[in-house]
C-alpha cells in the first residue's frame, strides 16, 4: 500500500505549519537529479540552512559526494568540501526517503525525442516515484525546462491519482532553472528565481521555500506563466544568436569582420544586446527550448516561424564550419577533407566548463568524418565524449595531450570552444592552418596568415 492511501486531508493549520518551516529554514529538502541543476541548488540550500537530501539513480554520484569529490569541473571540490561539513546534506539512491521530506524538487533532464517532440520521460518517471510516497503537506516543485502545461496536466494527474489533491492535501509549484555553469559572476544564489504556484497557498509556500535559497524571488500568476518564462528567456537566446550567425555570414560575403561590428554596435549604452556567432549552438536548454514551444504551439493551432527560422539557421552552422575548411584546405593545399586530419579545439558546448550536452562539436565531428577526414579533439575540461543517444559513435574517445611540436602532425586545428586556458598563440604558431569559429585568435598577431574565421 503506498503511503498516501492512509492520509488524511490537510488542515489550515498544516499549510501554517509548513509555510513557518519554509520561512524559519527549518524544513527537510529532497532534491531529484543531481546534475547540473540539482547539484548547485542542493548547494544554495544548504547555505540557506535547510537539511537536504539529494536523490540520484547513479551510485557514482553518491560514491563522488560522500567522499567531497565534485563530478562537476565547474564546482570545485572545496564547495563539496563545505557542503558535506555542514552535516545537513546526504544523498541516495533510496527514493524511499521523499516520504520524509517537506519539499521535493525535481531537477531532471528534458531532453528531445528522436522525432524533435518535448521528451518528459525523466520528468514522469521522477513524479511516479513521488506519488508511491507523496503524504500530506508536502510541497513538490518542478524545475526542470518544460511547455507551458507540463505541472498541470502532466505531474498533477499522476501526483493526485492516490487520492491526495493538490492545493488542499500537497501543493505542487513550477519554478525554472537559471544556472550558467562556469558563469564567474552569478551562481544559484545570486540569480533570480521565478516561481509560479498552482494556487495562492502552493505560491505562498513556494516564495517561503525559495525565499532562503535565493537572494530574490519574482512570483508570477501561474504555473503555466512560470514555464512560459524559461522557453522565453532560451528562445530569446536561440533567436539573437541565430541573427548574428547570418550576419556573420552575409558580412563575410562582403569582406567585413563581424565581431569587430558587434564590438563596436555593443558601445551603444541603449538598444542594442551583443550576442555572438559561432560554430551552432550547445548545451541543454538553447538548442531544445524552442522545439518544445514549436510542439505545444502546433496544439493550439499556431505557427513559430521566426523560432523555427532561427532553429534552422543555427543547426546550418556546422555544416557551414566544416565547408570554411574544406575549401581552406583545397585553397592552401589541394588536399580534399577525404585525406586530412583534423584537430578540434574544444568539445564542450561552451569555454571553461565540462558540460557536452548538445555541443556542435559533435556534429563537426561527425561531417568531417562523414567526408573521410581522420579526426582528433583537444579539450582542457571535457577529456572524454560520454555516451549520449544522438552521437554513439563518438562515445569513449579521449583528447589528445596538449603538444604543441605535434599540432604539425595535423593539416588543420578547428577551434570550437574557446576555453580561457588554451595557449591560442602556440596554437597558431605550430598549426599549419587554424580555423577559427569563436574569435579566440582575436589578438594573435604572429602567424595570423594561418587563421580563417568561420
């Protein structure tokens, strides 16, 4: 029998309860998936005073954390270090526990399926496993990146089929992620969290909760609202990127540089935000965030021509890397891409972090090999390519040492994250040709005959 069957409905007097641990810090926090998300935010509560639990299905996680080791490159192992010394985290793979807890957040991946629909797989799985021990005035929260609809007419439904309702026995909230790993300037704490409630009561315990995470708390009229926001702040992003990769294009054509015209457009102190082009666009959230909204669109009857436009643009920009260098290399060397190797600087999706989700450097990787290159990766942070559904083949290959007498060796360096901490003017120096999608040979000098933007 699962534990809710024996409950009864919450009182007035349970909510006050709840609401005065929430306010007080003095609540027990369960936190499912202790990735990307759950890891920092599992951080930021500890720091706000609350008991948390992590709940993971991968034991190496576990193994990592009970010995204040960090899996994540972004996260040093002295916040681990800290975490654990506060004696008020654990973390397991006993899902048993969630009974326990005052509130259970859900930070899981929301990947794409393979027909690009929204894939809620984690998201529903992770809220079955709360209904088995859902009780009584318990608050569960959805972070994880969604459409508009996904806590109420997903979650809801499973979490209310044992006979507990939300808004009178639980209370069930949506608030999104906004963590920018590597991000030197802002962490969990310091970004500011929208929340949406389904009801005043789920809202108002909501704000609570979140209120002693973080430093600000923005409360919006609804759960549907507050998912709105996320795709908007990702589409945003996926939109003004995409303007600048056909900009780089067209003024490529035209023989103008341009980042210096994005550099010197960004001296507008009004009107005007820079973002950048390069080689496509990675992570977990730009890349899927508008299909989702592009699926629930087509459900009301409506079109996302400028998403699905800017969607198209920036899945091109490989394909347009990869011809910048083969007709490089033709020009130089008459060596067709059948015949060359090829070095890539930079896997992850973006510098200074570990994080491949998405990357474009998978799809370089894969058209060059697909035209017979042989094919190479030197990466600082990311030293492995895990297995992921979409690139299986690249799956267990390891990038070479940094060797600056052997970057000869190769016909081409094909820089693709700009990590700070890769020496750019060795590279040039000792590359035969270097192409260049980030701007990071910006301010080399010596050897510039060698490098080609794209």
């Amino acid at each position: 029998m699962s534990p809710n069957t024996n409950d009864t409905t919450a009182t007035t007097a349970d909510f006050s309860a709840l609401l005065d641990k929430f306010k007080h810090a003095d609540a027990h926090i369960g936190i499912i998936g202790m990735g990307y998300v759950g890891l920092p935010l599992a951080i930021a509560a500890v720091q706000g005073g609350f008991n948390t639990t992590g709940f993971d299905v991968d034991p190496t996680k576990i193994e990592a954390l009970n010995v204040g080791q960090s899996y994540l490159k972004h996260i040093p192992t002295e916040a681990i270090t800290e975490l654990k010394s506060e004696n008020k985290f654990s973390i397991t793979t006993d899902f048993s526990g969630l009974t326990q807890m005052d509130a259970i957040i859900i930070c899981v991946p929301t990947p794409l399926s393979e027909d690009h629909g929204p894939d809620l797989s984690y998201v529903i799985s992770s809220t079955e496993m709360i209904a088995k021990y859902l009780r009584t005035g318990q608050l569960v929260a959805l972070e994880s990146t969604t459409y508009p609809g996904t806590t109420a007419e997903v979650m809801k439904p499973i979490l209310e089929a044992g006979g507990l309702k939300a808004g009178t026995d639980f209370f069930l909230a949506y608030s999104p992620e906004r963590e920018d790993p590597g991000n030197p300037t802002h962490e969990t704490r310091t970004i500011p969290k929208v929340v949406g409630g389904d009801g005043a009561r789920a809202l108002e315990l909501a704000l609570a909760l979140y209120g002693n995470i973080v430093e600000q708390t923005v409360p919006v009229s609804s759960l549907d609202t507050a998912e709105a926001v996320k795709l908007t702040e990702n589409i945003f992003r996926s939109v003004n990127i995409a303007l600048a990769n056909e900009l780089k294009l067209i003024y490529g054509k035209m023989g103008i540089d341009v980042w210096e015209v994005i550099e010197a457009a960004k001296s507008k102190p009004f009107g005007f935000m820079p973002f950048y082009p390069g080689p496509g666009l990675g992570g977990h959230c730009i890349p899927i965030d508008p299909f989702y909204l592009t699926w629930r669109a087509r459900q009301f009857g409506q079109e996302t021509l400028f998403i699905e436009l800017a969607g198209k643009i920036n899945t091109a920009m490989p394909a347009h890397v990869v011809g910048v260098l083969a007709e490089e290399l033709d020009r130089r060397t008459g060596k067709g891409l059948s015949v060359a190797n090829i070095l890539l600087i930079g896997i992850a999706y973006k510098k200074n972090i570990d994080d491949v989700r998405e990357s474009p450097a998978f799809a370089i990787l894969e058209l060059l090999e697909g035209r017979g290159a042989k094919t190479s990766f030197y990466d600082p942070y990311a030293g492995e390519i895990p297995k992921t559904r979409e690139h299986m083949t690249l799956a267990g290959r390891t990038s070479i040492d940094w060797a600056p007498e052997r970057l000869g060796d190769y016909d081409a360096a094909l820089i693709c994250t700009d990590h700070d901490d890769i020496d750019y003017a060795e590279l040039v120096k000792h590359s035969r040709l270097v192409i260049d999608s980030r701007n990071a040979t910006r301010d080399i000098t010596e050897g510039r005959d060698k490098v080609v933007m794209a």
